[in-house]
C-alpha cells in the first residue's frame, strides 16, 4: 500500500499567525498563547516585513500552509498605507481563504480598547499619548499580563465600533472607518482553540470589505 503524507486533523499546527510587526503584537499574542496553554499549537510565521502584502507573502511563502494549520491569520495595520494596498491585502487573503485581523490607525488601538472606548477619528501620535497616562510601552514584554484582566471590555468596545461602522455606512470599509478594529476576531479564535473547536474560528462574519 501506497504511504500517504497527509496529515490528519489532529497532526496539524492549529494556526500560521503572520504579524505586521515583531514586538507589541508579537510579544502580547505570544503572552495569550503561553497563557491559555497553547504553546506549540500556534505558529508564528517568519516575519519579512510590514507592507500588508508582505505580512500575507509571510503566510503564502510557508511551506504546505493550508496543509499543515488548520486556520491562517495576518495582523495589519493601515499606518500610511495606500487604499490599495491595505484593502487590496484583505481582499486577497479572503479569496486565499486567509484570516486577516486589521486595526485603522494601528495595533494600539487594540490595546487602549482594554481601557476606554473611542468612537472618533484618531492617528497614532494620539493613539501613542492616550496610552501614555496607562503607562504602555510599545516595546515591554509584560503587557498582555498586565491587561489580560480586561480582554472582555476590549472585545465588547471593539465589537461596538463594528456595529457603530455597520449601521453608520452599511458595511465595514477597512481604510475608511477610523476607529476601527476586529483583532478580537483572533482573540476569540485563540479561545475556541482551547476548546478543542479550532474550525470553529470564524473571520470575515457578515462583513463586506470594498
């Protein structure tokens, strides 16, 4: 008889995770994986750079990537990208059947939403000095630990700007809509892994990205 090489359901890496940076993000979503006993189970892909497209080539330019991990996830941040290049990114990951968690302005935002709710426009530089008064340093490796408590408020504050953007403009438009955020998309995906319903990990709900 022929040996097969497919890997079964349970020989796979639960998800490829490729991050637009290799700090603040890293070193938090490293923090939840060790918390909630996932090491092992998710992958971090090399990291080549933080064009959005270059954060899906990180996942595409694994080896057997939809063969080896169940589900496949970019983070990116729109920063100064292009319309095109950071909606283009998200469309071609849909169509790649790749996960993509994004934030307009950036990553922070993910995290001043463990504090406070913000429902107007925002850049960085704002971003950066509202966390200042929490004491947030983009480059510490003890952030998530400090901030775990309040995951729950940051999903439930990102959720609204999701429902706020929907029944503002009829659908959630990435480059345009600012604040805006659905990195609790992966948060939640990390949380079903522990329960062993890993395909559950759903992205892209009800969502229309132009």
């Amino acid at each position: 008889m022929a040996r097969t090489t497919k890997k079964t359901r349970n020989e796979k890496k639960a998800v490829l995770i490729a991050l637009e940076d290799t700090k603040s993000s890293r070193f938090y979503f490293q923090s939840l994986i060790n918390d909630i006993g996932l090491r092992g189970k998710i992958i971090f892909s090399k990291h080549i750079g933080t064009n959005p497209s270059n954060v899906l080539k990180a996942i595409t330019s694994t080896t057997r990537y939809k063969e080896d991990y169940e589900k496949q996830w970019i983070v990116i941040d729109k920063d100064e990208w292009s319309k095109e290049e950071f909606n283009g990114t998200i469309k071609q990951a849909k169509d790649l059947g790749v996960c993509c968690a994004f934030s307009n302005e950036s990553y922070e935002l993910w995290i001043l939403l463990h504090f406070e709710q913000l429902t107007r426009w925002t850049n960085r530089e704002e971003l950066n000095s509202k966390l200042k008064k929490y004491k947030y340093d983009k480059k510490s490796t003890d952030t998530y630990a400090k901030i775990k408590s309040k995951q729950d408020q940051a999903i439930e504050n990102a959720k609204h700007l999701i429902k706020k953007h929907i029944n503002d403009d009829g659908e959630i438009k990435p480059f345009e809509q600012n604040p805006l955020t659905n990195i609790f998309e992966l948060v939640e995906c990390l949380r079903a892994v522990v329960k062993n319903n890993d395909t559950d990990c759903i992205c892209y709900p009800k969502d229309k990205f132009s």
